[in-house]
C-alpha cells in the first residue's frame, strides 16, 4: 500500500509559495518540523500548541 503522493506547486524561478500564520512569541516553532497529515494538511508546533495550515485551493 502506498502512501499519499506529495506535490509542492513552485512559484516563478523554483521558489516554494511562502504563507505568513501569525506572529508574536506564540507562533515561534523554536525549528520544529512540518508535518504533513493525510490529507495534505501542514502541521507546525508552535510554542503554545500546533499551528495548521491547508490549501484552499
């Protein structure tokens, strides 16, 4: 059984689309990795808990 399939949409020149989630000392992930859920949801810890961030398109 294999795994979901992982697509980065790259912008102009190779560059990876940035998105800005918040600010401020609870939004300091301190280097923590991203995780990727099933459904292609990008979870970040972050000093106070988890942070999500999911394609709207």
């Amino acid at each position: 059984m294999r795994g979901p399939r992982l697509r980065l949409r790259r912008l102009d020149h190779g560059q990876l689309p940035k998105q800005l989630v918040g600010t401020g000392v609870g939004y300091d992930n301190n280097w923590a990795p991203i995780t990727l859920g099933p459904d292609g949801t990008a979870c970040i810890g972050v000093f106070n808990g988890l942070a999500a961030v999911r394609d709207g398109a």
